[in-house]
C-alpha cells in the first residue's frame, strides 16, 4: 500500500499491466449482469442530464424507453448508480457489432458534449473506496483476461493505461507520483 497525498494506492495497481481488449472482452464491463450499474458521483447527475438528447442519438430505441421510463440513475445521493436494462446492461450502452460501447463517451468523441463518461467507468478496472480516507485498487475480473494478456504483450501497465482518467479523477501531479512508483516497480520486475 502506498499513500500518495493522503490517497492510499493498492501496490497492485503498481505492478499490474492493463490494455482493454474489446475484440475479446466486448465491452463486458458495461454490460455485468445486476441490479445496479455503474457508481455515480452526484455531482455527474447534471452534467450527464446536460448530455441526455446528444448520447440519445446513439442509444437503441429501448435504452431510450427504459431512460423515459426510469431515468438513468438509482439510488440516493452519495450512492447512486446507472439504471440497468434487464439487470444487466448499462442504459447508455449500445453496440457496434457484438462489442458494448458507451453512448456517452461518443457523444464526447464526437464533439456534442463536454463530459465523457462517469468517473468510475474511466477508471476502470481502478476502483476508488473510502476506508477513514480515499483509497484506490485495482479490481480483477475474469472477463478482464485479455486486456491482462494485451497489457503484457504491450508493457502497458495499468496507471499508463488509465493515465487521463487519473488525472481526471486526481490531478496531473498525483498521476505523476503514482507513475513514477509504478515505472519503477515496472523496472524492478
């Protein structure tokens, strides 16, 4: 464990190489199967109403239903997560082919909007906790396989990887200690 500007860091994250996969994966995180999907700040509720009728332009006719019908978000501040289609997939999920992608990280790519997606889903798979302070790990899932396998043949390890969504998340100078840690335990591997 390390503890970077009062933010403890799971060693894991430092020693663990990462790149997703989509050919192989599909987009699985945006699509495992539960009552709640993705973790959602509060303060990510108005900026994704913002970007409702853009990421519409992208999302099928019954993610579009489900959105009028139930809204894209459950729960209660401090703890509130997307709405899921049939327990599983996101609301703002669509697909290219057989791959999930998210609507409102299109919507960004392509210019209509400011906000890309939720923090946590930029993150991931680095999950962000709070045990008397913040602290961040790297949660393993199977279907995560490959990005693991792509991340090895690569060198991509996971800090490198998620680099932007870190310093979205924590600060250009806080992703630079946190890559520094990991470029070294890269090189002593």
């Amino acid at each position: 464990m390390y503890n970077i500007d009062e933010i403890l860091v799971d060693e894991t994250i430092t020693t663990s190489y990462f790149s997703c996969d989509l050919e192989k994966c599909k987009g699985a995180c945006c699509t495992f199967p539960g009552k709640y999907g993705a973790p959602l700040k509060d303060e990510e509720i108005p900026e994704i109403e913002k970007c409702l009728e853009a990421a519409k332009e992208y999302m099928p006719k019954r993610a579009i239903q489900v959105l009028k019908k139930e809204g894209f978000s459950k729960g209660r501040p401090g703890k509130q997560n997307t709405v899921c289609i049939d327990d599983k997939d996101c609301v703002f999920v669509y697909y290219q082919g057989n791959i999930a992608l998210c609507a409102l990280e299109r919507a960004f790519i392509d210019g209509k909007t400011k906000f890309r997606k939720p923090i946590s889903c930029h993150l991931f798979p680095i999950r962000v906790g709070d045990f008397a302070g913040k602290y961040i790990y790297y949660e393993k899932i199977d279907e995560c396989r490959p990005a693991i396998n792509k991340g090895k043949a690569e060198q991509a390890i996971l800090p490198c990887y998620v680099e932007n969504a870190l310093v979205r998340a924590f600060g250009e100078d806080w992703t630079e200690k946190l890559i520094l840690i990991s470029n070294d335990k890269e090189n002593n591997l």
